[in-house]
C-alpha cells in the first residue's frame, strides 16, 4: 500500500521565520512528487519534484527531492500570514499518475 | 476558460437517498479523478478514469459508482447515501501524465 507522512502535523511561527516541512514516502511505480497549498478551498498546485537533488524555487519557497532515502522538504523564508494554510504533500504513481497524499502539514503565521 | 468545475457546491441528503455529483473540465484533458477530503485523512483517491471510456478504482471505492460521460464529463455517483460519506469532494484532471493536477472547487456534502 503507498504510504506518505508529512510532519510536522501543524506548527505556529511568526512572522519572518523559517519553517521547514517534511515529506517521506513509501510508494510503487514513482512519477513525481507534488506539493500543494490549501487554504480552505481546492488545493493550488506549488511545485512537482520529479528528479533528486534538483531545488525548485518560487519567490521564498523552495522545494528538493531525496529519490535515494524517499522524502522531500519545503522551506518557506521570511514567512507572511498569507502563508498561513495546509500544506499538501502527494506522490503521483503509475501510468495513471495517481495521487496518494499525506495528512498534510497545518502552518499558522503569526504577527 | 473554466478549468475544472464542480456542481453542486453543497448539499444536505438523508441516508439512503442517491445523487450524483457532476464534474467537467474545458482543458481537453485525458485523466480524471475523484477525491473525497475529511478531517485529519488528507485527499483520498475514490475513482479515476484514465482516459475516455475506462474507469477504475482507487482507494476508497465502496458505495460509489462512476461514468465518464465523455473527455469532458466525469460523474460520481452515490446510491444509497450514509453518513461516513458525509466529506468534501474534489475532482481534478489531467492531460499527460508527469503533470499536475488542475483541482476543482469541491462540493461538501452531509448525510444526515
């Protein structure tokens, strides 16, 4: 059965700090590792990870994927309060590119 | 264009009544899914079809039935409603493989 866990299950920041959140997986037939946003609607796509190693950035999150010991980060510098959301974590298996997705990481930036 | 879109956007069913949730997209994509969202589960997998005319099962498939319609129009079905299917439905597509999912707005729906 494909497995992802993200951690943590929720954390509280201020304003202006650094958070790092955590992704691992235990999956069959690999494709791609995604990340998402949800802020209490659909989920908003942030980044896919498809190769190790490779850092995917977009404005103060940054994304890399560890294919050998099966996890990957997401980094979120000078954190606002409109980061504050869910954040998703889901590995795309298969020819049919299915997702299986963890619990999610609950962030709430504070001022 | 609309991207994905969902109806009904909320809806309130007695156990044992049916209805069917209704999903499109207008990207001429080729997969399309089915999630169901609950509290502290993350998005599980309930049906995807992986191109016109095929459907299958995901994680959580009991109580449910699909049709893909056609490349556009991708239905779930509940027959008999009960009150653990009370969630938040997500459908989403997908054109190739190695591509994001586009998400639709969702549908809540209670079973009361």
């Amino acid at each position: 059965e494909d497995k992802v866990v993200q951690s943590p299950l929720s954390l509280v920041v201020h304003e202006g700090d650094t958070v790092t959140l955590n992704c691992s997986y235990e999956v069959t037939n690999f494709r791609s590792l995604l990340w998402y946003k949800q802020e209490k609607k659909a989920p908003t796509f942030l980044f896919m990870l498809t190769s190790s190693g490779i850092e995917k950035k977009s404005g103060r999150l940054s994304s890399i994927l560890d294919k050998k010991e099966l996890f990957s980060i997401l980094n979120i510098t000078a954190t606002q309060t409109g980061d504050s959301a869910v954040y998703l974590c889901a590995v795309s298996t298969g020819t049919a590119s299915k997702l299986t997705f963890g619990t999610g990481t609950r962030l709430q930036v504070t001022l | 264009n609309a991207g994905v879109t969902q109806t009904p956007k909320f809806q309130v069913l007695k156990t044992g009544q049916s209805m069917t949730l209704q999903c499109a997209q207008d990207m001429n994509h080729n997969s399309m899914y089915w999630y169901r969202q609950d509290p502290g589960m993350g998005l599980r997998l309930i049906y995807y079809s992986a191109s016109e005319g095929t459907t299958d099962k995901g994680e959580v498939p009991n109580g449910y039935n699909v049709s893909r319609l056609n490349k556009r129009e991708f239905s779930l079905r509940l027959e008999s409603a009960a009150p653990s299917q009370t969630s938040v439905y997500f459908c989403a597509s997908i054109k190739y493989s190695r591509e994001t999912q586009y998400f639709g707005p969702g549908t809540r729906l209670l079973v009361l």
